[in-house]
C-alpha cells in the first residue's frame, strides 16, 4: 500500500495478462495496475463517520474496525470500511483534527 490522504489507498494488481509470443515476459512481470479508493469508516449505530488509517486497522482517531468492505446497508456496532460516501454522517471531530494536522505537514514540506 502506498502513503497518501489517510481515506484514499491505493491497491496493487498484479493480475496475470496472456500476451502475444513476441512480448516481453519481465516487462508483464515487472508491469502493475494501481486502483485508488476512496474509503470511510462507519457503524450502523452512530451518526458519525470516521477516516481510516492508511493500514486500515484503526481510524485516525485511534478506534479499531474490522478490515472489511462493507457497500450496503447493514446493522451492525462494528466498524467497518465502505467505499460510499457517508453524507447523511457528520464527520468525527478528532478524524477531522488529525487529517488537517496530517495535511498541513504534507503540504508545507516538513517532515
């Protein structure tokens, strides 16, 4: 997984391609597809959404989830990932303290 904003990662996919014989075999070896998603961390039972660490073990606020894509409607006190956007949710005031933190650093440069 590659570093970026902690609600978008990025997946790699080195799915096999069948090629013509006149390919190169360690360019299809060496050659991956990155898919970026947009993800957020929500429960059934709370009005708030939260944003995941780029692990996608814990929210940037520090709460545990389970590391699964959920993009349905379900009834569970669990948290888990979903890939739809939460605009009926108010994002979590800690998430959104340490994402504009964690921006801030990124874009002036500091380490």
């Amino acid at each position: 997984m590659t570093e970026g904003p902690p609600n978008l990662t990025a997946h790699f996919d080195s799915s096999l391609t069948i090629v013509s014989p006149g390919a190169r075999a360690q360019e299809l070896l060496n050659r991956r597809r990155i898919q970026f998603r947009f993800v957020y961390v929500i429960s059934s039972s709370s009005d708030v959404y939260h944003l995941p660490e780029v692990s996608e073990d814990a929210t940037l606020c520090g709460l545990r989830l389970a590391p699964i894509i959920i993009n349905r409607p379900v009834t569970t006190s669990t948290l888990y990932l979903t890939e739809r956007e939460p605009i009926d949710r108010r994002l979590c005031d800690d998430c959104a303290r340490i994402d504009a933190a964690r921006a801030e650093v990124r874009f002036s440069g500091s380490p």
